[in-house]
C-alpha cells in the first residue's frame, strides 16, 4: 500500500485511527489541519492566504490545500 487517505467530519476519529496505524505499520501521518495551523503560525505567504479565508468563514480551497501539501511533501520525517 502507497497511500492511504483517512476523510471524515471533525471528531470523526482520523486522528486516533491515523495514530495506530502509525505505530502498528510505521505509516507517516500528515495532517492538513496540523499543516494549516502551521502555515498560519508561521505567518508564510501561503499562511496568510490561509488564514483570511479561515478567518472570513469560509473552506480552505482545494487548491490551496494541494499548494499547502506540495509544500511540504518533501519532509523526510512528518510531524504532522
């Protein structure tokens, strides 16, 4: 398996079902969520981008979202 992508509502479980199959199958977990909040904090072009959308109410676009991870594709051990 390549990829594996966990969707679902806030407070659906992604985050605890991402947290054991990290540590049952050595997975890599990234989180846009975790990645947003960190763009934001980091005051980075694209975090600003971010956060007037957030802040205006509104979705992150997929766009963004697919900049965001593009960004950040290349870490060789996530935090997220």
């Amino acid at each position: 398996m390549d990829n594996l992508i966990l969707l679902g509502a806030p407070g659906s479980g992604k985050g605890t079902q991402s947290a054991i199959l990290v540590e049952k199958n050595s997975f890599k977990h990234v989180s846009t969520g975790n990645l947003l909040r960190d763009e934001i904090a980091k005051e980075t072009e694209l975090g600003l981008k971010v956060k007037e959308v957030m802040e205006s109410g509104n979705l992150v676009s997929d766009e963004l979202v697919v900049e965001l991870l593009k960004a950040n594709l290349s870490l060789s051990e996530s935090k997220y």
